[in-house]
C-alpha cells in the first residue's frame, strides 16, 4: 500500500527535558511537522510511505529530508527550491505547568509554493491513500489552494483521502477555517477530529462535554461524528478523547464511527514524555489500519495504542512498530522489562 502525505516539514528548537526556554544556554534541534509525523509512522509500519512538501536546498533543508529518510519515507517527490525552513520552539510542560509552542514559520518554503510547483498526476502514481491535515491550508491561500488541487487529483483516481482538522488559531481564524475547509470537506473520506476542532472549524461540539475540568461525555461525541458524517458525506469519523490531568498525564482514548456503529477504544492512563505528535501518531495509526483491513473496533484499538505509545517517546516522530502497538491494544501496558 502506498499513501501520501503533504505539509510543512519544520525545524523543532528545544530546551533539553523540561527546562524552561533560555534556563539554560542549549536546545535540542530535531524536525517534525503534522504530515511528516503520520509518514514516518507509516513508514515504521512497513507502508511505502510518500512525503511531499517544498524545502529549501541548503544544509537544514537537506537535513529535514534526511531525518525522513532515516525512516525509509520516500522523499522523491520532496521540490526543493525557497529560502527558509519553518521553525518551531517548544517548550515541554509538566505538572501544571503547560507546554508552550511559539512559530516561526512565515515565508518558509511551502507557504511560499505554487500550484506549478507539484505534479500531482508523478505523484499519485501508485498510490492508495492520500493525507494532509488543516495546519498545511491554514498556510496561506496559495498553500489551500495547492491542497484543493491535490484532493481534486486524488479524487479523479479513486484514492482515499484523510485530513485531520489540527485548528490552529496562531496561523488563521475561526472563520478563515471555516470558508477554507467546508470546501476542502467535500473530497473527504475519513475526518479525524478532537474534542475542540469539530467545534472550532465547523461549529459542532458535544454537548455536556468541559475538556478543562475533565468531563466528556461519549453520547455528545457519537452527535459530533453523525453530525460530521452527515453534513459533509464523510464515511468515517475518528475523534480522539484527551481528558487533561495536568500536563504531565493524562487519560487518552478515542472513538470511530463508520457510518453505523460508533466504536469507543479503552482508555489508557498517560504519564506524559512529549505529547507534540501525539494527534499526527493517531492518524497514522487509523490510517495503517483501515488499509490493513481491521474492523471498526480494531481499527480504533490500534490507532489509541500507537498514539499511546508516542506519548512516551521524545520528539515529533513515532518510533514504534506494529508488533509494539499491537502488544498494547491487545491489553499489554504493563511496561515490564523486556529481556
């Protein structure tokens, strides 16, 4: 199976564990985007996974190609050409403290790409399913518009298409969003959500739900997937289910409605490493196991387990296999020593 991915691949700045910006004098410079993040996964999982996006030529847009290919993603279709990569600073939270993300990214490579600069008819060639989330339209206009031109490619040759909503408010509004992704929605296959972007783009939130005082209640989400799936023709709905402790744990589990069954994974207790990709780590799961043919409820059961998992490994990219994931979902998480 072969699936692609399009988005920004950015440079990710941190202070080492959970030092505060500038307490000291070093930070840790690794890469990591949306898109990237659900490539690398895939490409663990044994997919022939496809990233494309627009990078600069020099050294750190060299070595944001590298980090992918130190995966096995293929970075063929990767244009080279711009002046920046984008760059993001983070720092980590604990307790409750909460983590703090700041951009740096305008006029990087991709939110400076045109339509011309990719050949989607070279690209989807042999391919099964494409993804991209709402930070890569959330870019700029041009960038939405390379997004609608790849979905419409897509569609023409029967792939399936995810997108995971990802609302970013630093990078558009509410309403920008809105506009942007009711158009992209109508190319659609499979909605990945949370419990705040169903809401921030669309309008549509559980009720009796408070994400901050953690209550969610499982009725209100099984309306926000219907209410998703029938406004937009989606055939399924996966929505991830984050009840926040603090920021160091948390309770994660999700939810994929097919169109006739609503199916609710079990919930797994986080004590957090980096959660940056745990959403994207998500994604990747469902989408390995929708091509592999797991049920409903399997399906579901693999993609929380491998988001699950990422939650203990440092850095934007998941570096588990499908036996490790599988070892979870199917009742595991005794995290005993392996000998």
């Amino acid at each position: 199976m072969r699936v692609v991915t399009f988005g920004e691949l950015m440079l990710r700045l941190a202070p080492n564990g959970y030092y505060r910006f500038f307490q000291n004098d070093q930070m840790q410079a690794t890469f990591g985007g949306g898109e990237a993040n659900v490539a690398v996964s895939l490409a663990n999982y044994g997919l022939d996974s496809v990233y494309v996006t627009k990078l600069p030529k020099h050294a750190i847009g060299q070595g944001a190609v590298d980090s992918l290919r130190y995966f096995g993603v293929d970075t063929s279709k990767i244009v080279r050409g711009g002046d920046r990569v984008g760059i993001y600073f983070l720092e980590k939270g604990a307790s409750q403290r909460g983590s703090v993300c700041i951009y740096d990214r305008a006029n990087s490579a991709i939110a400076r790409a045109s339509i011309k600069d990719f050949d989607w008819d070279s690209i989807f060639e042999g391919a099964d399913w494409f993804h991209f989330t709402g930070i890569t339209p959330a870019l700029g206009k041009n960038v939405a518009e390379i997004c609608v031109e790849a979905c419409k490619a897509a569609k023409v040759r029967g792939i399936k298409i995810s997108c995971d909503l990802n609302y970013r408010g630093k990078l558009w509004t509410r309403e920008e969003a809105r506009e942007t992704m009711t158009e992209l929605a109508k190319y659609i296959d499979v909605c990945i959500s949370n419990e705040e972007d169903a809401k921030d783009v669309f309008g549509i939130e559980a009720d009796d739900t408070d994400i901050y005082g953690g209550k969610l209640n499982h009725e209100g989400y099984k309306s926000v997937a219907k209410q998703l799936a029938d406004t937009f023709g989606f055939e399924k709905v996966a929505i991830t289910l984050r009840t926040s402790i603090s920021a160091s744990d948390n309770d994660w589990a999700g939810m994929l409605y097919d169109g006739e069954n609503y199916c609710f994974s079990k919930t797994y207790h986080l004590h957090i490493v980096d959660r940056v990709g745990g959403g994207d780590s998500f994604g990747g799961g469902l989408i390995y196991a929708l091509l592999s043919g797991k049920s409903t409820q399997d399906a579901i059961e693999f993609a929380v387990a491998a988001s699950a998992l990422k939650h203990s490994v440092e850095g934007d990219y998941n570096r588990v296999s499908v036996s490790e994931v599988e070892k979870l979902a199917n009742g595991d998480g005794s995290g005993r020593i392996k000998r």
